[in-house]
C-alpha cells in the first residue's frame, strides 16, 4: 500500500503543483511565441 503520511501527500500535492504550473507556464510561452510571430509580419 501507498504512504498515507500526511507529510507524504503533501509532498505529492506539491509535485502535482508545481507539474500543472510548469504546464501552464509552457501553454503561456507557446502562445506568446505564436503572437510574436504574427505581430512579425
């Protein structure tokens, strides 16, 4: 069974956090990119 340590799931939540703003972050820069390039044109 898994560690249900409260020390443990708050470990795994901030995991989890920190991969959702890393992902939101990488959806932000592709979009910036995209409107960099057509204000280019």
């Amino acid at each position: 069974m898994g560690d249900k340590s409260p020390k443990s799931n708050q470990k795994k939540n901030t995991q989890k956090q920190a991969k959702a703003s890393s992902a939101d972050q990488q959806k932000a820069a592709a979009a910036a990119a995209k409107t960099a390039n057509l204000k280019k044109r």
